[in-house]
C-alpha cells in the first residue's frame, strides 16, 4: 500500500513537471502576443509577470513589474511580430526554459528581422503562476532587406 | 498490464518526446554559440554520436561524418538556426528509437556576407545509456540564399563547395 502511494506519488511529480514546462511555453508564446498588442503595451506585455520578476537584456537589468513595465514603455515599434523557437527545458527543480525568438518589427516603417535567445524561469507561486526571471540576448535586429553585414547588426528600438 | 503501467508508460513517452526535442535544441543551440563566440568545437556534443551522418538533399547534395559537419561549420562567423514545426515520432516496436521533423529558418554569415538557408530536417535518435543522442540529421534545403539578394528569383544558390 505504502509502495503503491509513493509510485503515485512520483507519478505526479513527473505529471507536474511535464504540465509545468507545458504552462512556460505557452506563458512565453503568449507574452509574445502580448508584445505585438500595441505594439509594447506595458500592461499587456507584463501581463505573464509576478510582482518581483528580473527582466535582463544584454546586460542591462530590471528588477520588479514595474521596472520591466517602464522598458517597455520605452520601445517603439509601428509593428511586430514575434516567434518563439528552439524550446528546451533545463534539467533541474526549477521550470526553466530556453528558447530563440525570432521578430519581424517594422521601424520608422523600415521593415526589420530580429534573431534573440532567451533563458526564462517561470514559476507557480502560491495561487499564481508567472515569469521570475527572463535573461535575453540580441543577436540582430536588422533592416530586412540590407542584411545585417551591409546594415546595423542591432538597430535602435528605443528611439 | 495494469492502469497504473499503462498510465506510467503514457507519462514516460511524453517525457521522451521532451528529450528528444532537448537533446536536438541543446545540438543546435551549442553550435550557434560556438560559431557567434568565434570558438571552434574540438570535440562533438554528447548530444550526437560519434557515428551519426549527416546529409544534404540536392541540389545542394553533401554527406559528412558528424565530425566532417561540425568542421564544415568554420565557414560561419555568425549562426542562428531558428527551428518550428515540430514532430517527434517515437518508434512503434524499439522504444529506444525515435524520429524528429522540423522546418528551420536559419541566418547565417558565410564568407563576411549574410546568407539565408532554410529548410526541412528530418532527425533520427537512439537511446544510449539512458541518453537521447542524434544518429542521423537530414537537411533538404528550400532556401539558399544570400540575404540581400532574396528569394523571390532564386531560392536555392549553391554554398557548398
């Protein structure tokens, strides 16, 4: 009976574990939509966060909702598109996932493609579930039809 | 077999189907950053054998040993290859076999010029020791371009060679 209890047990566990890398994913494509609303509406695009989340992007970090809410609000695009690829789930405790996002912002009506890796730790945490810590990295955003050799490997978002 | 076997049997397929696309991400994702690093592979991931092949469908047309693959790689300064589309056929009858399909849209900077190659791959993986690793990569291009000049016209150039 004991035996019987501990194998459902562990079961569930690995039922948690699948269900919970499942609820990332989705968060992460969700968030995505949520940054094309708008685009970068502040409250959209914070909407999968908890209250004391880390935001980082290449080197630079926002730490708590608010933070993150204020990068947002400081980007500018009249379109995006964004894509989330390449989802890998990290062994450990701890649901975290790394992916590559792929983005199609047109700025200042210039048509551009975007290529970031990301690394994002969500978390269930009491009754809510949601993003802890996100660390991007930029690769490229760079006019579409110049390539990112002939035209800026990282083009202004902000301005 | 009992409903808690055959429930244990369910969760462990799913959680192999998982791997499988681990083991394939963590592949492509050690190779981008090595390439965008400037840093060579000396040696192979643990995520693919040291026997698995490699090949390129025409008009392309390649064969290498892994080894050859991961050398072919040093004609790139910059690497990011997006996969999606995925689907991972576990084998019906050898539960150590598997099979993944993807599309990838796959940036690159070849020769100081930026390229786009784009197209099917379909995978195949064995278990070893407990560990999903890459037996075989097929890569059937639909874009081989470079990035500047598009694909409307023409969507496979020759890069290899």
């Amino acid at each position: 009976m004991q035996s019987e209890q501990h194998g459902d047990a562990a079961l569930a566990a690995r039922i948690d574990r699948l269900e919970a890398f499942r609820t990332a994913v989705s968060a992460i494509s969700s968030s995505g939509a949520a940054c094309d609303a708008g685009p970068y509406d502040p409250l959209e695009a914070t909407a999968g966060w908890l209250d004391d989340g880390e935001f980082s992007t290449d080197g630079s970090a926002y730490v708590g909702v608010e933070a993150i809410r204020a990068f947002f609000a400081g980007l500018t695009a009249g379109f995006t598109l964004h894509l989330f690829t390449n989802f890998e789930l990290e062994d450990g405790d701890e649901t975290v996932v790394r992916c590559y996002g792929l983005e199609a912002p047109s700025l200042h009506d210039v048509a551009h493609f975007g290529g970031f890796t990301h690394r994002v730790i969500h978390r269930q945490q009491d009754e809510v579930a949601g993003f802890v810590r996100w660390q991007q990295g930029i690769h490229l955003i760079t006019p579409a039809l110049k390539g990112w050799v002939r035209g800026p490997k990282i083009a202004d978002q902000t301005a | 077999m009992s409903s808690q076997a055959q429930t244990e049997k369910r969760v462990a397929r799913l959680e192999d189907t998982v791997a499988i696309a681990n083991t394939k991400m963590e592949f492509v994702r050690q190779i981008d950053t090595a390439i965008n690093n400037g840093e060579t592979l000396t040696t192979l991931p643990p995520s693919i054998s040291d026997s698995a092949i490699m090949t390129i469908a025409a008009p392309l047309h390649a064969t290498w040993t892994a080894q050859e693959g991961i050398a072919a790689m040093r004609h790139a300064s910059f690497s990011l290859c997006f996969l999606g589309s995925e689907q991972i056929h576990l084998d019906e009858h050898d539960p150590d076999l598997a099979v993944g399909q993807w599309v990838s849209w796959h940036p690159m900077t070849l020769g100081g010029s930026a390229w786009l190659v784009a197209g099917r791959i379909r995978d195949e993986f064995a278990r070893r020791n407990g560990r999903w690793q890459l037996t075989r990569i097929e890569f059937t291009p639909e874009i081989c371009t470079p990035w500047q000049v598009g694909w409307g016209s023409q969507r496979l150039t020759g890069v290899i060679g």
